[in-house]
C-alpha cells in the first residue's frame, strides 16, 4: 500500500522574543493510502501543528512532507495551493461555519469563492448534506442547528472537492460523548464507503484505539501504539 503522506524528520520551531519554543523535534510518520491513522498527545504537544503542516496550511522549520512521493519544500506556491484544494479536506473541533449563510450555502462556499456554476455546486451540496443526514436542515443557518449538525455541515463542506485525505482536528472535541460518537460514526462510514483516508487528532484513547493506526506524540516525536 502506498503512502500519500509522508513526514521525514519534521520540526517546527516558534520564537518569541529571545525564547525559542521547539514543538516537534524530528516526527517520523506516514499515512498510507485509505488508512484511518489517529493522532494523540497531551494539549501543547504540537498535535494540530503537525495536521496543519501534513495539510500545507503551515511549513515545517526542518525536516521535509511528501505527498504522493512528491516533497512539497520543492513545489511552487500553486502547486502546494492545488493539492490543498483539490487532494485535502479539513474538518475542525469549532466548525467555522460562516454564521450568517445556511447550511447549503455553507457547504458551497468552496465553490462560491471560486466562482463555479451554481447549479451543479448547488446540486453536489444537496447530496453531500442529504450523505451527512442533513437533507432536512439545508435552509437552517448554524445558530439554528446542534453542534452535532454544525459539525455534520463542516464534514459536507470538507468533502466539496472530492478529496482523498480528510484531516480532522479534534472533531468531536466540542460535543457531548453522543452526539461525538455520530459524527465518529459519520467518518467511518465515509472512509468504508468512500475509501478516503482519515488523519483524526484526538484526546480520546478509545477513538485512537479504533483506528487502524495510532500515532502519539510525545516530546516533539511520534511513537507509535498498538490499536
């Protein structure tokens, strides 16, 4: 089975002032293709700066990312852009549903922004909300739906592209022990049926545990567990 990311040595360093914050210190870590692999670690740890760099929306300090064999230190600014919009989708703990836009709306924004025809970003967002149980809610804004629903919308909005990785950050992170069962539930299901691979930063061991593999981060490395 084949990698689709790949992490060699990866480090990444803040500075404030004359303080140096190392936090991640050399993480070896890949995810292969159509894998669930969970992410875990004390807060602070550097869990959600690893998903943001592996996802191109940050850059290591050392070290280098492969997607598909590919290093993304030696790809141009568009090409790093393309893969995060066309190969990568995100899902967040806090939705960042945009409040005043219904939930149909909400899961078009990817197409709105680009300026695709309406009526078959329209279409695609009906059936991505009808495939997160939400077929019923498209007109609501987020004020007016649970937070098990606002994280269903950001899952849709997450799949707009088609993409092949899902990245997920502490998904279930603001939600009660049920309603962050469903949405576990939800990723699985669309990993069985869609064979996207999942990334899943998590503080819940027995999320981690269900995964195929589980990475934990400890003292800037990652060591991994047995699930």
């Amino acid at each position: 089975m084949s990698n689709v990311i790949e992490c060699m040595g990866v480090e990444k360093t803040y500075y404030d002032g004359n303080r140096e914050l190392r936090i991640l210190r050399g993480v070896d870590l890949d995810v292969a293709e159509g894998e669930i692999l969970a992410i875990s670690g004390p807060s602070g740890v550097g869990k959600s700066t690893l998903l943001h760099i592996m996802g191109t929306l940050d850059r290591p300090t050392g070290g280098e990312v492969l997607f598909r064999g590919s290093p993304l230190s030696k790809m141009g600014r568009n090409g790093v852009n393309r893969i995060r919009n066309r190969d990568i989708g995100f899902v967040f703990q806090f939705y960042h549903l945009l409040p005043e836009f219904t939930a149909l709306e909400n899961v078009m924004m990817p197409a709105i922004c680009k300026g695709a025809p309406k009526g078959a970003s329209r279409a695609h967002s009906l059936e991505l909300l009808e495939k997160v149980g939400l077929q019923d809610r498209v007109t609501h804004k987020p004020g007016q739906l649970s937070g098990g629903e606002q994280q269903r919308v950001a899952i849709a909005r997450a799949l707009f592209n088609n993409p092949s990785v899902v990245l997920a950050d502490e998904p279930t992170g603001n939600l009660d022990e049920r309603t962050g069962q469903g949405i576990v539930d939800l990723l699985w299901s669309l990993h069985d049926s869609d064979g996207i691979t999942l990334v899943i930063v998590t503080h819940d061991t027995g999320l981690a545990q269900n995964a195929n593999r589980w990475a934990h981060l400890h003292e800037g490395k990652a060591e991994l567990r047995k699930t």
